[in-house]
C-alpha cells in the first residue's frame, strides 16, 4: 500500500496513553510528524521519548481540551513547528458509565464527560478550522464509540457524549466538503486501555452486552485468571474475543494512510467474536 502518512503533520490528543500513544508511534514509522497533546506532563514525555528512540519525529505540548486557548495554543505550536497541520486527531475522552441511581457519585464525572468528550472534540476542530481552511486542504478525526449509535441503559451521559460527537463530526463533513475530510471513529470495548477506569459503576456495562452479559462477563474472569481458551485471544482466531487497543490504532492510522482526494467517512472495528449489541 503506498505510504501517505509520510510527512503528514499529526496532531494528537491524549496522546500520553492508549489509542493516542499507539496511533503517534505509528504514525511517526510512516514517517509523519506527530505533535502529541495531553494534560499528563510525564506520561506525555513517554510518548514522545518512545517516538523519538525509534527514530520518528514528534513535539510533545501539554493541553488542556477543554479550555479552547490551550488547544489554540497547541495549534500555533504545530504550525510554528511545522507551518501546517494535515490532520487533527481528538482522541482524548473518558467513559463515566452510571446508570441515573447513581447521580449523587456520577454528577462530577458527568460533567467532566461532557467538558472533555463533547467541548473537548469541539475545541480541537475550532483550534485547527481556520488553519486547514486556510490552506485547502486538512483531515480531522474523531472518537466517538458505539455507544453513540444507540441509547442504552447505563450510559446516558456517555452515550449522549459520543453522539454528539457524531452530529459534530457529519454537520463539520458537509460544511467543509472539499476542504476538510472528516473521519468518525467508534470504537467497540477494548479492554486494554485505561478507558474503563472511569467507570463508575461497573454493573453500569450492561447496556453494551444486554443478554451477553453473563457470558462474556465469564470469559473477562477467566481471561484475567489466566484460563481463557487460547481461541478466545488469538486475533487469528474467529473466536477472538476482544480487541487490542493496537487493532484500532491501526485502523486510525489506515484512514490517515489515504490520498487527500479519499475520506474514511466512519469506522468501527470489532472483535469478530465480541458480545456487543451496539
């Protein structure tokens, strides 16, 4: 496949872990220029450190999404870096699943959702708008999740977040056609990544596995007990139960590796054996 991530100015936030670390260590082999965002100093220089050793090019900024002049800031930095940003990545979010009993613990990680999932997505189109209107052309990609496809119990606030980030991400596709491509990315569970440690009730996961619950609430005991069957964690394997974050950062970078003139419109990627009704 021809490489058009090469040379390519990425900007990523919450690059300092997870999808975000993932997609700028493989972004920078193709030869892109990774500028990686985030609000933790010392897991930020991690990332930029691991790009850097194996011989990539990145600049690490610390920034707030959710304060505009921050982000404003992080945009100014990849130009003067750079003299462009060809493709804005806003990857940073957290997952507060609670049902509505649970307002009382889940209202402070509530309104931090919406502050980071929906004002933070935001932000990060209106810090790099003007700058790819400007020189034709620009690629902006957001994380969204399949719990914005349809309303289930457990994750109001969530769910309403990453939706939103749809209606963001289609209404920036059709204003901008021809200047600015838009990708939406929704991703499935994935395990992995420290996403889930904003959870705030855990029985709250139910409404991305309905009736599958039980089940594959067995098979993560026994994957973390070290029991689960090896077709079960063999991406090889049409068991495959569940992805690795690496999986879906490598379909990020795949909607980054295309000519200008084609857009990956939106995208999930699932385990082919995962139990998610979404």
């Amino acid at each position: 496949m021809h490489n058009y991530v090469a040379d390519k100015v990425i900007v990523i936030t919450g690059a300092a872990s997870g999808f975000g670390r993932l997609v700028a260590q493989k972004a920078a082999a193709l030869g892109g220029k990774v500028v990686c965002a985030d609000i933790n100093a010392e897991a930020l220089d991690e990332t930029v450190a691991s790009v850097t050793t194996a011989g990539g090019e990145a600049l690490g900024q610390i920034a707030d999404v959710t304060h505009l002049p921050q982000m404003q800031t992080l945009a100014a930095a990849a130009k003067k870096a750079y003299g462009r940003i060809d493709v804005m990545l806003n990857n940073a979010g957290i997952m507060p699943l609670a049902f509505y009993s649970d307002h009382a613990d889940a209202q402070t990680a509530w309104d931090r959702c919406i502050d980071i999932n929906i004002k933070g997505v935001l932000h990060g189109i209106v810090a790099v708008y003007d700058a790819m209107i400007e020189q034709g052309r620009g690629h902006i990609i957001n994380v969204s999740s399949i719990y914005g496809n349809f309303p289930v119990a457990g994750a109001g606030v969530y769910g309403a977040s990453k939706a939103a980030v749809n209606f963001l991400s289609e209404s920036l596709r059709m204003e901008s056609q021809g200047k600015i491509k838009v990708t939406i990315v929704k991703p499935t569970g994935v395990p992995g990544t420290a996403l889930g440690q904003g959870i705030v009730n855990p029985e709250a996961i139910v409404g991305i596995l309905g009736a599958n619950m039980p089940t594959y609430g067995q098979m993560i005991q026994a994957h973390q007990a070290g029991e689960l069957p090896a077709e079960h964690t063999d991406p090889q394997h049409i068991e495959y139960y569940a992805l690795e974050p690496e999986h879906l950062a490598e379909q990020i970078v795949y909607a980054i590796n295309q000519p200008w003139g084609v857009s990956i419109g939106d995208i999930t990627v699932r385990a082919a054996g995962d139990g998610y009704i979404l």
